[in-house]
C-alpha cells in the first residue's frame, strides 16, 4: 500500500528505480576495476597521457587548448568554456595504457568542439535548463505530492525531464568521442596490439556509466509518473 513520499512501502522505488540502481553501481565497479587494470600496464611508448593528449590536439590543430592536471580519480573531462583538458593525476603524469585511452577520449570531445560536433553543441547548450532542471525538480514534485497540488507535481515532471534530456543526449557525444580516440590512437600509434583492446576496454567501461546514468534518470522520470498517476 502506498502512503505517500517516504512513509510506508512505495513499489515504484522497487521497480523503477532499483535495478537501475543495481545496474549503475555494476557499471562503476566495471570502469573502476577496467581503469585499475590497464593503469598498471605501461604503454611500449612510454608517453603519458599528457604527452598523448598534447600530440593529439596539436596534430588536430587545436594548440590552443590547454592541457592541465586536475585533483580526484575518474575526473578527466574537457570544459569547452576555457578550452581546457583536464586530467586526473592517473592520466596526465603516467604513461599507462588507461592513462593514454582516458586523454585521448577527452582530446575526442575537444575536437568535437573543434569541428562544430552538433550533438555535443545542443549537450552544451542544454547545460543551464539541465542544471535547471535537477535543482527544482524534485523540491517542487514533493511539495505538490505533499500538498496535493497536481500543478507543482507536473511542473517537476518537466523539469525533470529536462535533466534526462540532457543525459540522453550525453550518449552520442561521448560514445563518439570513445570513437575518435581508439582511431586515433591506432592511426598513430600511440597504443598498437593488446594495447589499443585494452583502451578500448577501458573506454567502453566508462561508456557502460553514462548508460548507467541515462537509466537512472529514465527510471526516476518513471517513478514519477507513476507516483503523480497515483494522486490522480
């Protein structure tokens, strides 16, 4: 029986939200133990993932994108507001095959933005409805299941899935940029063999996260029509 946000048994959590959950935290171990891996073996090259990501952007002439160190493990992402790389230690200062396959996917995303890549265009700007979006949701659909106020609870429901927007269109941009860099790396030869399969490992464990998050969301947005159905 249902009782209302957070009192009694809600089966929506059970349904929805569960084995997406279930499903996210695999994903992480996955990339987490991918990561660990292939950050033990070093590269025949020798070069760190700085090195790589530097190459790769001069290569592409993008000189004018910074390549810088950043604190954290699993942070690396490029900012298209500054230009910038940033790198975890693990990636910028070690010359692992993780390290290598990590830089060169942020590298991707800098060429992305390089060439005008239209799906990551409309990620970019979705940024602000999506951050948006993921402050109110929640606040205005608890107040309206509360309160018994539909309007609030269907306000929070568009919102939200503005933020799942945002994550859906996350999946092309970085499942492209996995691309772009598992054929740079063996265009060039910064990773050949074994190798470049373990960057690609590491590359498609990380995808499995954004898949992960997708879902998540999705099975949120669910559960909140589903708990909005039911005070109806």
């Amino acid at each position: 029986m249902y009782y209302g946000w957070g009192w009694g048994f809600d089966s929506t959590f059970v349904v929805y939200v569960l084995p997406a959950l279930i499903f996210a935290l695999w994903a992480q171990a996955k990339v987490s133990g991918a990561f660990s891996r292939y950050s033990a073996v070093r590269n025949s090259r020798n070069m760190t993932g700085a090195d790589v990501a530097r190459r790769i952007l001069d290569d592409s002439g993008l000189n004018d994108v910074r390549v810088v160190p950043t604190s954290g493990r699993l942070t690396d992402h490029y900012d298209p507001r500054d230009r910038t790389l940033y790198l975890s230690p693990d990636v910028y200062y070690q010359p692992s095959i993780a390290a290598v396959g990590v830089a060169a996917h942020e590298a991707g995303h800098a060429i992305q933005h390089g060439v005008g890549y239209a799906p990551l265009a409309l990620r970019n700007g979705l940024v602000p409805v999506a951050q948006l979006g993921s402050t109110l949701a929640m606040p205005l659909f608890i107040a309206g299941l509360l309160f018994g106020a539909g309007f609030l609870m269907n306000l929070g429901i568009i919102f939200f899935g503005a933020a799942v927007a945002f994550q859906v269109i996350t999946l092309p941009v970085e499942f492209n940029a996995s691309s772009r860099a598992v054929e740079l790396l063996a265009e060039r030869g910064y990773l050949v063999g074994e190798e470049l399969q373990g960057a690609r490992t590491v590359l498609t464990a990380a995808a499995l996260t954004y898949v992960a998050a997708t879902a998540m969301a999705l099975a949120q947005l669910l559960r909140l029509l589903a708990l909005a159905r039911r005070r109806d």
